[in-house]
C-alpha cells in the first residue's frame, strides 16, 4: 500500500532497546537519519553497531551489526 510522498523510516523510541522501525512523517528526528556504508544501513538515533536487519523475509530491524545477508543492502 503507497503511504505517501511525506514518509521516512524512523526508529521506534520505546525508551528500552529502540529496535523496530516504521514508517512515519518525515521529520528532523535522529530516528530518521541514516547511513550507508559498507552494504550496511545504521542510524543516527541508534548508533553504528545496530543495522537494519531483514526478520523471516519480511519484516524490519535493528540488530547488533554482523556480516549476515539480512543485514547487507545494494543501492
């Protein structure tokens, strides 16, 4: 389903381990801030050692960065 032009991944603040994104309204949050480097994607608001991860094919999440397919991406 399309969302919208006005939408960015943001990290999920939920003050414990901050590990599930979403889709929200784009915004200047640190949880929306990311960097590709390496095939990897980090985020500001979470740091270089937690990278988007793939989970059972189809969902997305933070996890402790490792050299895993889930985690590598291809622009």
């Amino acid at each position: 389903m399309f969302t919208g032009i006005n939408k960015c991944l943001d990290v999920i603040n939920d003050g414990i381990n901050s590990k599930n994104v979403e889709l929200r309204t784009c915004g200047n949050y640190p949880g929306q801030y990311w960097t590709f480097k390496n095939n990897k994607l980090t985020n500001n608001f979470t740091g270089t050692d937690k990278c988007i991860d793939v989970i059972d094919g189809k969902k997305l999440e933070l996890r402790d960065c490792n050299n895993i397919l889930g985690q590598k991406w291809f622009i």
